[in-house]
C-alpha cells in the first residue's frame, strides 16, 4: 500500500506542476465565460486580440437566460473555433495578427 500511496502523490504533484494552457481543457481550467475572460484578458497585447478573446469566451460558455451577458448573440460559429482562438491569441502582437489568427481559425476549424 506504500507504493500505491507514493505513486498517487506523484502523480497529484505532476498534475499541478503542467503549465496552465497546456491543462486548460482540465477540470480546473475556466468553467464559465467570466473566469475564461479573467485567463486570457491578461495575455492579450492589442485592441483585436482583447476583442476575439471576449467574443471566443462568451461563445464557448454560452450565459443562461438570467445571465446580463446572454444579450450577446454573435456566436454563428463551430465551437472549435472559439478554442482555436483562445489557443492562439497570446501571440498576436498587433491587431493585423489577432485578425490573421482569426481568419486562419475560422478557415480551420469552421467548415
């Protein structure tokens, strides 16, 4: 039983020590589009990239009616879209990037 108890806590520890975008589809990545906002808000570098960020989240963690943010109806996309955008939006330096980022997501993922 030893073994099995240093094996588990082992595994728990790796588990923690993964880089958070690599574990982001885990159940302790965003569960809602507020927490997904607070995530990727702080990686964005321009205006576009802030913009495609607040649409993909609101997209991929469509709000209950009681929701204020259920008003938003932008969403005509496949849902890999919005994970393809979040994936990548980190490295769009400038607003020419954000949008090449989501032209090649859509083109991708939206057929």
């Amino acid at each position: 039983m030893g073994r099995m108890n240093r094996a588990l806590t082992i595994a728990i520890l790796l588990f923690f020590m993964i880089p958070g975008e690599i574990n982001a589809w885990w159940p302790f990545g965003p569960s809602n589009s507020r927490d997904c906002i607070l995530k990727y808000q702080k990686k964005a570098k321009c205006e576009k990239a802030s913009t495609l960020i607040n649409i993909a989240c609101k997209c991929k963690f469509k709000p209950k009616k009681h929701d204020p943010l259920s008003q938003f109806q932008g969403c005509n996309y496949d849902p890999h879209v919005y994970d393809c955008i979040l994936d990548n939006i980190s490295d769009a330096q400038n607003d020419q990037a954000a949008l090449t980022i989501f032209i090649s997501c859509v083109g991708k993922h939206n057929k």
